[in-house]
C-alpha cells in the first residue's frame, strides 16, 4: 500500500467574505495522477496553492509527504506549472535555467540543464532570450524549468490556458512521460476530455464543494459529463 | 549565500542587458540638475544651501525608478511566486533583491556625482568624500524600505501609487538626514550635528533591514 503523498481533511479557505473552499477532503496516493474538474471559481487555484504552501487554510489539515506544507521543508519535491511561466523575459533559457537551479541547489546543475534543454527540444535556442521566444516554446522552457530539480510531485493548475494544439499535445506527452516514471501529479482543468484521458483517478469540485471523487476505469468522458451536469444541477437548485 | 548571489547576479545581468532603469535614471537626474541650473536666477549662495537636497532628490526620484523596474521583472511573470516556490528562504531572496537594488543605486550615484560636481561647481576637499558613507547610508535606508514595500505592492493593481503612499512617509527622516549630513560635506565643513545624524542613520538602516528580512517571508504568502 503506498503511502499518500497528500491527505486534505476538511479544508476550508475564506478570503475576507469569500469563501474559497467550504471543507475538502481527498487524498492522493503516490504515483497517481488526479485530476481536479470543476468550473471557473470552483476553487481550484485556491486549493493548489494550498498544497504547494503559498497560502495557509483558514481551517481543516493538509499533509503533503507527512509534513505541512507551509513549513516549506519539502519545496525541491515539487513543481507547479500553472499558466505563469516564472520565467525572466531578458534572460537567455540558458541563464533562467541556471538561474532557478541555483535556487533549488540542482546538483550537477550543468549537465542537467543541457539535458532538459534536449528533452523539451529547445537545446539549438539555448542563448536566445526568452522574450524572442513563441508562446510554444515559452511554454516547453516553463516545463524544463519544472522538471530541472526532478521533483515528485507536479501540480498543474490548468497549464493547457492559451496553448494552440502543437504545444497541448506536447504538455500531454511530458505528462504521460512524467506518469510512467511513477511522478504524482495533481492536475486542474474545466477539460473533461483531456482530464479523463490522462487521469487514474479525479474529483469534481462544484461551489467551493467537493461533489464526486472516483477512479477514471471505464469513464467516458460523456458520462463524465452527464453525471457532472446532473451534480451541477443538484447543486444549484440546493443554493 | 548563493541564493543572494543568484539574485543579484540575474538583476544585473537583465540590466546591462536592457540598460532600462539606468537610462530613465540618467535622463531623469540630468533634467533636475539643467532644471536648476539654469531655470531658476537663484545665487551661488542659496544654490549651495539648496544642493544636498537637489543631489538626494536625483537620488531619490531615480532610485524609485530602479526599484519599480527590479520588482515590475519580479511580476511579469509570476517569477515571484515562482520564487517564493523554490526551497529559498524568502529573508535570503529579499535580501538578494534589497543589494540588488542598492549595488545598483550606489553605482548610479557613484556615475552621477561627479556630474552633480561640475554642474554646481562645488569645491572639493577630503571633507567631500564623506559623502561616500551618506550615500551608502541614505541609500540603505531607502533600499530597505523600498524592497519590502514593493513585495507588498506587486500584488496590488495600483502597485505605484500604493508604493508611493506608504514609502515617503517612513523614508522621511532618512532623507532629512541625508540631505542634512550632504548639506555640511557640500559646505567643506561638518556641523557638530554631522556625527550623532549619521549614527541615526545607521540605527535606522539596521533597524528596517531586520524588520524587513523577518516580514518577507509573510509578504510574500497569499
Ligand atoms: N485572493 C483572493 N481574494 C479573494 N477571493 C479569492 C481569491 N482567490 C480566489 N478567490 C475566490 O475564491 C473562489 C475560488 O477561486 P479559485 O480557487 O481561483 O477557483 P478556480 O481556480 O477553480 O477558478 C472564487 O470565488 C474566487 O473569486
Ligand atoms: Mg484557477
């Protein structure tokens, strides 16, 4: 039985008057790849950013790999892609690469950038500055930035946003690479289709709730879709 | 350490890259100085009592310049939260940005006096380079200030204006301070007051340096 590498009991996040979150629970083992649906203001970001430990709940647990995550003790395990690519427009990809390396303490920092660099296919555009740079290939540098200190747990918080087709099947594929490597990543999308496709298990948030949680064997994303409408359904005529 | 390195290292290499801040600061600080000059009909006498203030003004004015663009590059693209991300300490990653910003000040000013000298004719003597010490002082103060602010800003829309409202009135003394001390080195001659205001300005900057560092990392938060 693996362990899980994150347990959310009862999270509950307010802004101000805003409720955020309104006591989410889940869990996700090691090695797994969950994906999180739900609409816009469903609470996706809130929850993500929860995780990676940039904002705190308001109530409720949160363990990532056994510690909470805003002690920051296990920040070099994980790598958020979300539709910022953290990276400096007047640097070279070389030099954001050195640059976010140094911060993570990459050992070996030379080698591995040249091989990121080789495996998102940008090694010939090595010197370029980044502001030359198509919003394609932004965003394969964004994913060698994010796999540069090899983390073991990715959190993509709907990294498919203003990506033309080339570049979305390319995310698709690093995601695939990264899941046969045994990496957990968390993933949050309103994409029924391709959330299911890649997805071992998934959980739906409607209204800051969480309204179904189950393994994706043998869902289409038609039923998906259909039993997400009646959910939703259900949960407005409750308001 | 590195972590501070790395910063700094990234700041100025994207600099010398654009040279944006340090040609609006050049720009800015040449007008003030032609715009006293020869504007204004004043005499030598009030123009020397009035110089310090000019200097600090340039310094100032220019540095806020500097300070916006080294945090607008932390905001382009998350690259803050990008930041606060890696395992870093946030109170190492503000103080990469505060030597940063303050490296890059000090060169500014180091560049832009000797110009200041030649356009108000000031006489020198070993007494003008205590303006070394004020300038890192004076300099400090407002860094220090400016770093965490400006954390705190980046995530507002009004970013300049908020910035603006909550900088000028803590950096006030410092600057009293500095265009004080300035004032007596201009002159050739330090009052008996020069001493104990640089002490001020010393306990100032220790003091808003350490507040700053611990509060970084809750700044930086969401
Ligand atoms: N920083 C914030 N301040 C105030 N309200 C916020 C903030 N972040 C999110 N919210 C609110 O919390 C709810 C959930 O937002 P979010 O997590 O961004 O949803 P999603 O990512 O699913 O679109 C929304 O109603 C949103 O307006
Ligand atoms: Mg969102």
């Amino acid at each position: 039985m693996n362990q899980p590498v994150i347990i959310a009991e009862n999270l509950r996040k307010e802004f101000g008057r805003v409720v955020a979150l309104r006591g989410v629970s889940f869990q996700v083992e090691e090695g797994a790849f969950f994906t999180i649906f739900g609409r816009n203001g469903a609470g996706k970001s809130t929850l993500l950013s929860i995780i990676s430990g940039m904002a705190s709940a308001t109530d409720g647990r949160i363990r990532v790999f056994g510690e909470d995550p805003g002690e920051r003790t296990h920040r070099h395990r994980l790598s958020v892609i979300s539709h910022e690519s953290f990276l400096y427009d007047n640097l070279t990809a070389l030099e954001n690469l050195a640059f976010y390396g140094k911060l993570y303490q990459v050992e070996n920092l030379n080698e591995r950038m040249h091989a990121v660099l080789d495996q998102v296919g940008l090694h010939h555009r090595r010197f370029d500055l980044v502001h030359t740079f198509s919003r394609g290939m932004v965003q394969r540098l964004t994913i060698a930035r994010a796999i540069l200190h090899n983390p073991d747990l990715f959190l993509l918080d709907e990294p498919f946003t203003g990506l033309d087709q080339h570049a979305t099947e390319m995310l698709i594929g690093l995601m695939d690479d990264l899941k046969s490597q045994g990496k957990t990543i968390l993933l949050t999308t309103h994409d029924l289709q391709i959330g299911l496709r890649l997805s071992t298990s998934f959980m739906l948030l409607e209204r800051q709730r969480v309204v179904e949680t189950g393994t994706s064997d043998g869902l289409t994303a038609e039923l998906l879709r259909e039993k997400y409408f009646s959910l939703v359904k259900t949960s407005e005529a409750g308001q | 350490m590195n972590v501070i390195w790395a910063i700094i290292r990234k700041d100025f290499q994207m600099e010398f890259r654009t040279k944006e801040s340090i040609t609006a600061m050049w720009i800015f600080s040449l007008l003030i100085f032609v715009i006293f000059n020869f504007t204004f009909e004043i005499s030598r006498l009030l123009l020397l009592q009035i110089s310090g203030g000019l200097l600090w003004v340039a310094f100032i004015f220019s540095g806020m310049l500097g300070l916006n663009r080294s945090f607008q590059v932390e905001r382009e693209n998350g690259n803050l939260r990008g930041l606060s991300l890696t395992p870093a300490d946030p109170g190492l990653i503000y103080f990469g940005k505060f030597l940063s910003t303050t490296f890059f000040m000090l060169i500014f000013e180091a560049l832009i006096f000797p110009l200041f000298i030649i356009f108000y004719d000031i006489q020198l003597s070993l007494v003008t380079l205590w303006i070394i010490p004020i300038s890192i002082l004076g300099t400090l103060g407002f860094t220090s200030l400016g770093t965490i602010l400006s954390a705190v800003a980046i995530h507002t829309k009004q970013q300049q204006i908020l910035l603006s409202l909550l900088l000028w009135p803590l950096i006030t003394p410092i600057i009293i301070w500095a265009v004080k001390t300035t004032g007596d080195v201009l002159a050739g001659e330090l009052s008996a007051a020069f001493q104990p205001v640089m002490v001020r300005m010393l306990v100032f900057d220790v003091i808003f340096t350490t507040i700053s560092y611990l509060l970084f990392e809750y700044v930086v938060q969401e």
